[in-house]
C-alpha cells in the first residue's frame, strides 16, 4: 500500500475547458479549471457564480457575479461537469408517471368525458387525479352507492355512444359493482 493519495475523478481531460461546479450548501460556480490536486481542490480562472433565490437558498437564479481566479476546496465540491456540450432537461425523464394519471389519459384517449364513482380509499388517487386540474374534458358524477354507479354508465353510454365509466373501491364496493354489472344488459 502506498501513501500517495489516488483521485477519485480524472479531470486532466476539462484542463483549460469550462467547467460547472456545484458546491455544498447550494452554490454553483462555472469557470475555466486551470487545475486540480489528488484531494479535488480545483483552480478555476474567469469563474462567475450563480447567485441564490433569496426565497429558497438551494435554487439559483439568473443573476451572476465575477469572481474572476478562485480555489474551490476539495471537502465542498459535490459536482463538477462539463459547460460545452451539456444541456438542462426540462423534466426528469426518469419518473415514471402515477398510474393514476395513466388511467385518465387513457379514458381521454377512449373519448371518456364522463365518469361515475363512490370515492373509498382504494380509488383516491384516481379521484384526485381527474379533480387537480389534471383532466380538463372529464367530469365526475358522484353516485351513492356503487349499484347506482354501474345503471348510471350504462344509461350514458346508450344515450351519449360514449363509454360509460364507473369507479369503485376494493372490497364490498367492487363487489356491488360486480352484481350490478351482471344485472345490466
């Protein structure tokens, strides 16, 4: 074992490149690295950092200041990345949407406008999905019992042609929605 100290990164490639550095407790600095040591201490010439929302410390904004040659210290860097070449995405394309949000995309692609539910605990967040200003074509009919729900979907669906939608809870409430469906025709 020797006791010279190996780095973690190699940043010999983004020597006099731009570079964005990202530092604990929010800040972010952009800047030409002129160098590095083996502990991440980096040198950056013509650095400009992004100031921070007064509101909330951890965003930056817009607003810059020169700081011109400066040393960021290896204990506070927690990102550093490449300016040229590298694009901000709009959203993370790695969140997967709720299935919740699938299901009312899918009843707006049926040409599903109108829903009838009894709201439990298994179904909220399909109630909140169509309720949040997520869904801006389908309304909900609140029914009192979920019989009712499964007469007043069919009824829709022979009068309109559009699908008739009905959502229950699990439990009892599927099961009321189950023998009505075997009664409608």
């Amino acid at each position: 074992m020797s006791g010279r100290k190996e780095t973690v990164l190699d940043l010999a490639k983004f020597v006099d490149k731009g570079v964005q550095v990202k530092l604990t407790g929010g800040r972010q600095v952009t800047g030409t690295l002129k160098g590095y040591d083996q502990l991440l201490n980096l040198v950056l010439d013509e650095a400009i950092e992004f100031l921070r929302d007064p509101d909330d410390p951890l965003k930056t904004t817009d607003q810059t200041r020169q700081l011109g040659l400066i040393v960021c210290r290896g204990t506070a860097v927690m990102l550093v990345s490449p300016t040229d070449g590298t694009d901000e995405l709009p959203t993370n394309p790695f969140i997967q949407p709720d299935a919740a949000d699938v299901l009312v995309e899918a009843l707006e692609w049926a040409g599903a406008n109108v829903f009838n539910a009894y709201p439990g605990s298994a179904s909220v967040e399909i109630h909140l999905a169509l309720s949040l200003s997520r869904s801006h074509t389908i309304s909900n009919v609140l029914c009192r019992h979920e019989e009712e729900e499964i007469f007043a979907a069919e009824g829709y669906a022979r009068s309109s042609g559009c699908p008739g939608v009905c959502i229950a809870t699990s439990g009892p409430g599927a099961t009321n929605l189950y023998v009505a469906s075997l009664c409608a025709t």
